[in-house]
C-alpha cells in the first residue's frame, strides 16, 4: 500500500486533475487545528516528506527519519514520534497515551480500499499500550482490537473513497476510524485514527497526497 501526502500544502505546476480537485476541497471543508506549539515544530519545518499530524489542538509536522518498505518512521520535536505502515499509523511515542505496537492477526483490509465497497471485511489486530510515565499500573499488552471496515465515494467527490473502519478494542471501548484513499491506486491521503484511550483522534496527513 502506497502511502501520498497532503494538500493543505500549495500546488505548483502540477496540473489539475479529478484527484487533485476533490482532495483539495476535502481539505478545505476538514476542520482546522489550533497552531502547534512551537517546541512540536522544531526539527520538523525541513526535509524531503513531512508528515501532518493533529491530535486534538496540537499540530506536528514531522520529518521523514527512517524507512523500510511500507513501514515509515516519522519525527516532529517536543518527542513526538509516529510510525507509520502504508496509510495507518501503528505506533506513537510523545503523546500522554502511547501506542506501542501493533500486530495484525492476518492481512490489513486497508490495503486495497476498493474491494471494501462490494466487500466489507473483518480485521483483528493487537495493540500494547502504556502511558508516558511508563508506569507498570499504565501498561496493557496484547489489547484486541477487532474491526469491520467498508468503502464508498466520497459525496460528490468520486475520486477519493472513504473508509470507516468501526472497531471495538475490549475494556478500551469502541471507535471509528476514517481513511481517505486514491480511489485509482489505493493510496492514503488522510487518516483518522483511534491511537490510545482517553486521547482525540490522531488525524495524519501524508506528503504527495493527489501529486
């Protein structure tokens, strides 16, 4: 799964495309964070990708730090630290909840957005969790979390297709997940996604989204 970046950025000499059009208005309809604090920002304004992340008021841009295949490490400074694999974001460090890991029991439905419209699919993953105290009491390993994902068009906007993934992660409630996708290639443009209890959605947006 092929991970594309945001066009909250400007886009200059690209050309206009269906793509390109609706993902723009989507971005223009979102919700704007409260401006990120200025020690989130620092070591982050450079880089070759910036990955745009906002957990409730408080926005990142953090930079391209490692990557092997789909998996795609990504820093902003006060520590904050998100890990990515293809669109969903799979771990987080420099939050008040962390999100350690994440195991998928089987393939990630997320993969291929446009079979989940004829399709919907079931997932389960495990994820551990523990607070940034890192106290023994904070910690949680091995929390189910079981899911079922559908895809449909984007109200007027065909190019893009929107995947909400419903879930339920044991003693730690429910959620709802959004992805939004290429339509054409599968690719992730945005994601809001459930990272921790007692937290907003993280929503991220990734580099070259539409490009």
């Amino acid at each position: 799964m092929r991970v594309w970046p945001l066009l909250l950025l400007p886009l200059c000499g690209c050309g206009d495309t269906p793509l390109r059009s609706a993902w723009a208005d989507l971005s223009r309809r979102l919700p704007a964070g409260d401006p990120i604090p200025a020690e989130a920002a620092e070591g982050a304004t450079d880089g070759p990708a910036l990955l745009h992340v906002r957990v409730g008021g408080r926005i990142a841009q953090a930079a391209l730090v490692s990557e092997q295949g789909e998996r795609r490490l990504w820093r902003a400074g006060a520590g904050v630290v998100v890990a990515t694999d293809g669109g969903r974001v799979v771990a987080t460090s420099g939050l008040r909840e962390v999100l350690v890991a994440t195991r998928f029991d089987g393939p990630d439905p997320l993969a291929s957005p446009a079979e989940l419209m004829d399709r919907p699919a079931e997932a389960r993953r495990l994820v551990d969790l523990m607070r940034s105290d890192r106290q023994p009491q904070g910690m949680r390993f091995g929390v189910s979390v079981r899911c079922r994902l559908r895809a449909s068009p984007l109200a007027g906007q065909a190019a893009v297709l929107l995947v909400e993934e419903r879930c339920r992660a044991g003693a730690e409630g429910a959620h709802t997940n959004r992805f939004w996708t290429d339509a054409a290639t599968g690719a992730v443009l945005r994601a809001e996604q459930w990272v921790g209890p007692g937290l907003p959605l993280m929503t991220v947006d990734f580099p070259d989204a539409g490009g």
